[in-house]
C-alpha cells in the first residue's frame, strides 16, 4: 500500500509539473514528456488495474488540454502501452535491456499513434514537432535508465527507495 | 492443458476488449462534464505559490537560454521607442485637428469594442496546439468564435469552445493557422499562413506589392473569424522567388511566453461560429 501512495503522489507531482512548467508557453515546440517516461517506469513494477488507471488519468487530462482531438492522448496511450504489455510476454522485463528496448518501443508508438489519428481526425501534419519530441524522449528515457542502474548499484539503499524493482 | 489455457487467455482477451470499448464509448459520451471537470480542479489551484513558481521557473529558464536574443530585442527595442516617441508628437497634432474637425462636422463619437477581460488558466503541455483555457464561459456572455486579444489589440487568438465558466480558446500558433491580412501602409491584401516548421509566411502578394521589411499587417475585411484591425504580425524578411506572387516570412506580435491576462472581444461572432 505504501508504494501504490507513494508511486500516486509522485504521479500527481510529475503531472502538476508537467502542466505548469512545461505548459507555460503558448508557443509549439517539442518537449519533454516527464510524465509518460514516469509511467514507462510505473510500467514495469505496479500491477495491471493500478496502471490503467494512472492512463486513464494522463489520458484524459491530457485530452482536455492538448488541443487535439478528443481520445488521441487516451487511445495512443493505451495503444503503446497495449503493445508494451505484449512485448513484456516475450522479453524478460527483469533485464536492463529488455527495459530499454521496450521503453522506447512505448515511446516511439506512442509519438506514431499521436501522429498518425492527429493526421485523419484533426487534418493537421504535425510531423516535425511529433518527430522531436519522440526523439528527445527516447534520449531522456535512455539516460535516466542508466542513470537508475548505477544509482542502484552505488547506493542499494537509494535504489531501494526510488526504483521499487531492481532490474538485473 | 494447453488448450484450456489457450483458451483462458482469449477469454481474458475478449474480456478486456469488451471493458475497453465500454470504457472508450463512457469516456466519449461524457467528453464535456470531464473537460469541464479537469479545468475546474487546476482553477481551484490556480493561485497555488508552488504552482505558480513551476510557471516562473520554467519563463526564467527559457529567459536564461535566449539570453542573447533576449539582449538584441532589447537594444532594438530602444531604438524603436525613440522613434516612435518622436512620431507620436507628430500624431498629437493631427489628433487635435482630427477632434476639431469632427466637431465643426458634428460626426458621432467612435464607440470601442466591448472587452471582457479573462484570465488565462492553463495552456497546453504537449506543445502541439497553442491551446488555452480562460476563466471565463457562457456565464459571462462568451460564446465561441469570439476573438481574444491583448490589452494593445494585438490578436492572441479565438475562442472554439464556450461552457458555463470556462472557455477554451486557440491561439495562432495553433499549426495550420490561416488569417486574411492588411498591410497598415500600403493596404495590400494577404494571407498570413503558418507551414509545416513553424514558420508564418504572407502568401498571394502580387509582384507589384509595395510590402517593405517592417510594415505592420493587421486581420483584413476578407475574415469571416477574425475582426477587422486586429495586429497580426510583421514583416522580417522577403522569399526570393521567380513565381508570379511574392512571399514573406513574418514575426508575430504576439510574442509573450506566458500570459494571464487576456482581453475578448463580446461585440463580434463569426458568421460561421456554428462550426465551432
């Protein structure tokens, strides 16, 4: 129960972040996504019905005050992640690379179902701006992965706190 | 063995594919009560001290790696405001025999627009849109298509969604953005078109055009969305091109980073609001 409020309050931290700091500009210009790499995280160490709910959340917030057509955050999220879960059936998501490779698969599908419903339902071509975010995130998702791994193997007791599960 | 558990997981399948179409079909149905729902929560933090020092944090970074740009406007700026002090002295004059003569010719005084100001709540995280949301709804008498401006009339951009207490606009830099403009000086009809890298051009000038680099354009009569005389935008540089018709890049004058106060325009809707 601890970690499950824990994990909840980082989440709704992130998020409060996410919306004032990276949302205080009119201009468009491509940014780091901290709340979807803080659920790629959430991914790997909390169960199902937990997580879908966290989805649910960032998807309909992000519906509301993302300006695109109502459902493309929900659905691209659940798309990826959908596709995330398939791909922790056949990599063993307690190894390092594993972790990486299906991360960035989220990523990576999440920024092409953005883009692609973006495409057909608003008829806006955003694809510059999707491309550089994709980008972008997939580097940060890669440096904190590394960053986490030698966290927890130079302080164990840090990693304990902060990274729920070790992966090897 | 195998097969009942085969058989298990597609069940399971089935299962979650029927949750989330049930789930999808709510969360479509509902789409306003939860809109509205989300913006009231961030209205209730809105003078939240830690979430106000997210906002200036994040203008005090961008302010620290545009430091350079930042530095150079400002110094062009000065220069710009001699110049302007020095016109406007020149405008008093023509002021003053402008009054008089709408005196001698007993012409009614020009009534403004009526403005309501509204603060800005929140704009969109994503960076795709240019999307906002004021504190302001149909409660107030706004309905959507109003346009929404700064304080100097220069155009922020329109409302697209209207409910009880909020409303949901658009600004310019929304992609795609697409406005009939007027060049101040030599009146020449254009279109401000926003492309693919961001970028706002001045589209469809005639060769003959006498468009000079930092002519003012304002929203033209041609707009159905946009009110006539709204600031637009400026002209930076010219596109060399062979083509029968010219083209611009231009630099919009609506350049704050973050704002929270905004001015809407009451008196006018578009014609075509009822597609909004």
């Amino acid at each position: 129960m601890p970690r499950f409020i824990k994990n909840g309050c980082l989440f709704f931290l992130i998020g409060l972040f996410q919306i004032y700091f990276e949302g205080g500009s009119f201009f468009i210009r491509p940014i780091i996504d901290f709340l979807l790499i803080f659920l790629i995280f959430s991914f790997f160490d909390f169960p199902f019905f937990y997580f879908v709910l966290l989805l649910l959340v960032r998807g309909f917030i992000f519906d509301t005050l993302s300006g695109l057509a109502w459902g493309t955050n929900l659905f691209s999220l659940f798309f990826s992640f959908g596709i995330g879960f398939f791909l922790t059936r056949l990599l063993e998501s307690d190894n390092f690379f594993s972790r990486i490779i299906i991360g960035e698969s989220i990523i990576n599908l999440y920024f092409l179902a953005l883009f692609l419903l973006n495409l057909f339902l608003s008829h806006s071509n955003l694809w510059l701006i999707i491309l550089i975010d994709a980008l972008i995130n997939s580097v940060v998702y890669l440096v904190l992965m590394m960053l986490g791994r030698k966290i927890r193997t130079c302080l164990p007791s840090v990693g304990r706190t902060f990274f729920l599960a070790s992966p090897r | 063995m195998k097969k009942a558990k085969i058989f298990q997981r597609l069940f399971i399948g089935v299962i979650i594919l029927i949750a989330l179409f049930f789930m999808f079909k709510i969360y479509f149905t509902n789409q306003n009560k939860l809109k509205v729902s989300s913006v009231s929560v961030f209205f209730e933090m809105k003078d939240n001290v830690f979430l106000n020092f997210f906002n200036q944090s994040s203008g005090w970074l961008n302010d620290l790696f545009h430091f350079n740009r930042i530095r150079y406007q400002t110094k062009n700026l000065e220069e710009e405001n001699v110049n302007l002090l020095f016109q406007l002295t020149q405008l008093k004059n023509l002021e003053e025999e402008n009054l008089s003569l709408k005196e001698a010719f007993n012409l009614k005084k020009e009534t403004g627009w009526h403005l309501l100001p509204a603060q800005v709540l929140l704009i969109d995280p994503t960076g795709f849109s240019g999307q906002f949301w004021i504190d302001q709804g149909q409660n107030s008498g706004l309905k959507s298509g109003m346009n929404v401006i700064l304080e100097n009339q220069v155009l922020v951009g329109i409302l697209k969604e209207c409910f009880k207490d909020y409303c949901r606009g658009e600004s310019i830099f929304a992609p795609q953005t697409k406005i009939g403009v007027e060049n101040l000086e030599s009146h020449v009809l254009a279109i401000l078109e926003k492309d693919n890298r961001g970028r706002y051009l001045l589209k469809l000038v005639p060769q003959e055009a006498n468009i000079k680099i930092g002519d003012l354009l304002v929203t033209s009569h041609e707009n159905t969305n946009f009110l006539k005389g709204l600031l637009v935008a400026k002209v930076k540089d010219i596109i060399p091109s062979s083509n029968v018709l010219k083209e611009y890049i231009l630099e919009p004058l609506f350049t704050k980073n973050q704002l929270s106060l905004v001015f809407v325009i009451t008196d006018f809707i578009p014609s075509n609001a009822a597609f909004y």
